[in-house]
C-alpha cells in the first residue's frame, strides 16, 4: 500500500497545501486558489507542487477556462476525472 500524503509531507507550508487538495469542495485547485487558501507565496506553493508532482500531486491535462493549470491530489480516478473535464470544457464550449 502506497504511504499517504500526511506521512510523508514535512513542512506546515506542504500540510497547507495538501490540505487545500484535499478540500472535497473542489475537483481541481489553480494556484490561486491554493494561494487563497494557504496564504502562501506562488513559488513556495509551486515548489510543493513540484517537490510532490510524481507521488501525491496531478496536474489536470487540460487548463481551466481561463488557461490556469489545474492541480488535485493523485488517484486512480484521476484519468477519468480529466475525460469528464474535457467533456465539460467542450461541451461548455460549443454552447457559447
């Protein structure tokens, strides 16, 4: 079984940031919301992302409609969570 997270973060800033992932009000988190909601810099939140970008960390394959990158923590769902955005952003797309 795979450690979770919380063992393995060691700073209150990563803490921060994992637990703004973790938030089930939101599918995916753009830095500034991450920003928002752990009152830390842009590059320290970059530099956790990156730090646990091939553990713990998704980046969505497709930015949101503002062209944002989007992040959320990884899970075996996540390829299907990105096919369903893709869906939405098309769809929403086409009916503008």
């Amino acid at each position: 079984m795979e450690p979770k997270w919380h063992e393995l973060v060691q700073t209150d800033a990563e803490r921060k940031v994992f637990e703004a992932l973790s938030n089930p009000k939101w599918d995916y988190r753009t830095i500034a919301g991450l920003k928002k909601a752990t009152g830390l810099s842009t590059e320290e939140i970059e530099a956790i992302l990156q730090k646990y970008r091939n553990q713990f960390v998704h980046k969505a394959a497709v930015p949101d409609k503002f062209g944002r990158d989007l992040y959320t923590l990884s899970r075996a769902e996540s390829d299907i969570r990105d096919m369903l955005f893709k869906l939405r952003t098309i769809m929403s797309k086409t009916l503008d």
